[in-house]
C-alpha cells in the first residue's frame, strides 16, 4: 500500500508563506546549480593549464554533456511537474507509477545513447565542433563521460522528482557531494596519476555516478513520499501524454541548447582556435549567473504546480509576482558585479594569457550580463507554463533563448561583425528574447485570473 505524502511537506507546500516558502525550495536548487557550475569550471580551469586546444575541448564537450542531458529532461521535466500536481491533488499512487516508470525508462535509454555513441565517437565529436586541432583531446574528454551517461541521467530525473515533492535539500545533497568530489578528483586524476584531459573525464564520470547512488538511496529505503518500484512500472497513455507534453518544453529548450552550441563552436572554429577557447570560457563565467536563475526558477515550479493542482489561484498570482520580482533585482545587480568583473574572470581560464581570448571572452561576458535581467524573465515564465503543465506555451519560451532566436543570431551576427559577431550573438538574442517574454508574462496573470473566475462560478453552482 502507498505511503501517503507526508503532511507536513503538503502543509508546507500549500500553506507555507509565499515569501517563505519560494527561498525554502529555490536556495537548495540554487547551491546544487551552483556546485554542478563550479565543478564545470574546476574542469576548464584545470583543462585550461594544458593549452588552448584543451580548453575548446571542453567547450566541445559540453554540447555531449547537454545532449545526455536531453534524455533526462525530457522524462525527468515532465515527471516533475506531473508528480507536483498529482501530489496536489492527493493522488500519490499515481504519482509512484509516474516515477517508476519515468526513472526505468530514461535508464535504459542512457544505455542505448551511450552504446550508439561510443560505436561513433570520432565523427561524434566533429559534428559537435571540434576542430582538426583539438579533436584528440576531444575524444579523450567524451570517452569517459559516455560511460556514466545512464547514471547522469537517473540523476537528473532524480533531482527534478525530489524537489517535485519538496524535497529540494536532499537533491541538493546528492548533486553537491558529487560536486564536491570532482573538484578534488580533477587535479588528482590529471597532475598525479599523469591523465590530462581524460583525467578530468574520469573525473566527472566517477563525480556523476556518485551523485545518482546518493540520490537514489531514498527512494529503495522509502524514505520519500513518491515511491520506485519495478512493479510500478506500468505504461498509462495519459501519463505518457503528460509526461512528454512538459518534457518536451524541457527536451526542446535543452535540444535546442545543444544545436546552439554546436552552431557557435562551428562559427567560432571556422575564424580559430583562440575563439573557440574564448566562447567556452565565456559560457563557463555565465554559467555561474545562470545556475542562480535556472535553480530559483525550478524551486519555484513544483511551487506552482502544487497550487495548480489544489486550485489555489491567488497562491498562484501571488507567488509567480514574487518571483519575477525577485529574478529581475537579482539579475540586474548580478549582471552589474560581472560587468565590473569580467576581464579577471575571463583571464582565470586564459592560462595561456592569449590576447584574443581574453578580449572576445570580455565582450561576450559583458554584453550578456547587461541582459541577464531578461534571461531571469524568461526562466521564470518558462517554470511558471511547465509548473502548471501549460506546454504551448512553454514551449514557446523555453526555446526562444537558445533556440529559434539565438541560432539565427548565432549565423548572421558572424557575418556582420566576424569574431567579435560570435562573441555578441548571446546577448544580441537575449535583447530580443524580452519581445516574447513580456506578452507572456501578461498572459500567465490573465490565464491565472480566467481559472479563478471559473473556479469562483463552479462554486456557486447548485
């Protein structure tokens, strides 16, 4: 028989004041963000000692890594922001079908993802922009990290599903550790045991899987609310209709994230090396800003799927209020402070104090924290449609900022401004991002005033 959820977190989850609750969920999304981002930059920093031509290697690499996690966000998007409402609306047999089933599935098709890739690694890593220079290190980086493809997926599926039932500081936990041991593992495994890039490979891959044994250790002693079991596993057409509806808004933002990089990696390497290594340690400085805005906006989604799901609509408005209030603030005085910082942070990863990479790297950082405050807006519209399981239009925007905005920019600002066009591309669609963002925002306030209105006339009726 089905624990039921525990009183407490549903208490919490329904009752708990807005401004309470949202740094309640959000500060552990945050830190596991921020410890996953940090462990990225202990890759490229150490990677970065070994030249320029490593350095573009990781860049390169993390197109594989967002390609992995494509699987997980499409199961683990949708998992979440279904379990939330089913969680809501007190239906938690449900909800241990849904798990199990996702958690199985995405299981088995990091095991099929990481079997294909290995068979066709070399011309894997060309088609995700490595250059004839830095194709070696390349293969290096992608060879290990494929080994832990399944584990990095449960774990994403994992996470999403424990803070879908408010359990956010044991996600956090579980990624943190892992994050944690990569930073020590990184310079052991490629200064002391002699390594190099395959070093800070193993190291993730070992970081990864430690991640998923913590985070799975809950669910097979039933120490969670939501349950996993193989006997649970059962294939329901409108689970599946749920799950894909909001896990493809995930899938298509995170495809679309990997095209995006494969496009840019593709353009920077066309003019050299040296801009290649620029835009991967750009990303990896914006990285920092955006696991804060990628953290808040997933602890508040559960957030609003609960209220969804329990029908409390002015819970909803006031809570979506409160975090768009709080993202833009803390967006514009982030993007200040890195404005101010950005040539120190860029030469952190410039090892080889390459002039080139340090001047595109600044121009990309700075034009990107000036619009950082619409990437914060558009996170949290984007949270707030998945949250309530609203995929059009989730859908819209989670695809606008790295996808059908961003690729076009990424092609003609090269055109026009050559290198420094590849630096700028960014934050040139992040400016226009706000022209889809803010008619969305609006509607998100009226959709949440036209439920409360029908919710009010259902209750008067006979």
């Amino acid at each position: 028989m089905a624990r039921p959820i525990s009183e407490d977190k549903k208490n919490r989850m329904l009752n708990e004041k807005i401004s309470k609750l949202v740094p309640q969920m959000a500060v552990p999304t945050i830190v596991a963000q921020l410890i996953t981002t940090i462990y990225n930059l202990v890759d490229t920093y150490f990677v970065s000692t070994l030249g320029t031509n490593a350095t573009a290697a990781v860049g390169v690499n993390n197109s594989l890594e967002r390609t992995i996690t494509l699987i997980g966000s499409l199961i683990g998007a949708g998992a979440c922001s279904y379990i939330a409402r089913l969680l809501g609306a007190k239906r938690e047999e449900d909800a241990n079908r849904v798990l199990s089933t996702s958690f199985f599935t995405g299981l088995l098709l990091g095991v099929i993802f990481m079997i294909v890739c290995k068979l066709s690694i070399r011309p894997l890593v060309f088609m995700l922009g490595a250059t004839e220079e830095c194709v070696n290190y390349s293969i290096d980086y992608a060879t290990y990290v494929l080994y832990a493809a399944p584990f990095m997926i449960g774990s994403f599926i994992l996470n999403m599903c424990l803070r879908s039932e408010g359990s956010a500081m044991y996600a956090m936990i579980g990624i943190g550790i892992g994050g944690v041991l990569n930073c020590f593992l990184d310079p052991l495994f490629i200064y002391v045991f002699g390594l190099g890039v395959a070093g800070a490979s193993m190291a993730t891959a070992i970081s990864k899987t430690i991640s998923f044994l913590i985070l799975v250790y809950p669910y097979f002693r039933k120490h969670c609310s939501v349950q996993i079991a193989i006997r649970k596993i059962k294939f329901v057409l409108t689970d599946i209709k749920e799950v894909l509806a909001i896990g493809s808004t995930s899938f298509f933002r995170s495809a679309f994230s990997v095209v995006a990089n494969v496009t840019i990696n593709r353009v920077a390497g066309g003019y050299s090396t040296a801009a290649l290594a620029a835009i991967s340690v750009a990303n990896r400085v914006m990285d920092i800003p955006f696991a804060v805005i990628l953290g808040f906006g997933q602890g508040y989604q559960p957030i609003a799927g609960f209220g969804w799901g329990a029908k409390q609509m002015e819970r909803v408005r006031e809570g979506l209020k409160f975090v768009i209030k709080v993202s833009i603030i803390g967006a514009v005085i982030f993007g200040a402070v890195l404005c101010v910082l950005a040539s120190p942070l860029i030469h952190i990863f410039n090892s080889q104090a390459d002039a080139e990479v340090l001047r595109l790297g600044v121009i990309s950082v700075r034009l990107q924290s000036i619009f950082l405050f619409s990437h914060a807006l558009n996170s949290i519209i984007n949270m707030f449609y998945a949250g309530i399981g609203k995929a059009r239009y989730a859908l819209l925007m989670s695809t606008a900022r790295q996808g059908y905005v961003f690729i076009p920019v990424a092609i003609v600002a090269p055109l026009l401004l050559k290198e420094v066009g590849v630096a700028s591309a960014q934050g040139i669609a992040d400016m226009i991002c706000l022209a889809i963002a803010i008619p969305l925002a609006f509607k998100a306030f009226k959709m949440i005033n036209e439920e409360a209105k029908k919710l009010a006339a259902e209750a008067v009726k006979p």
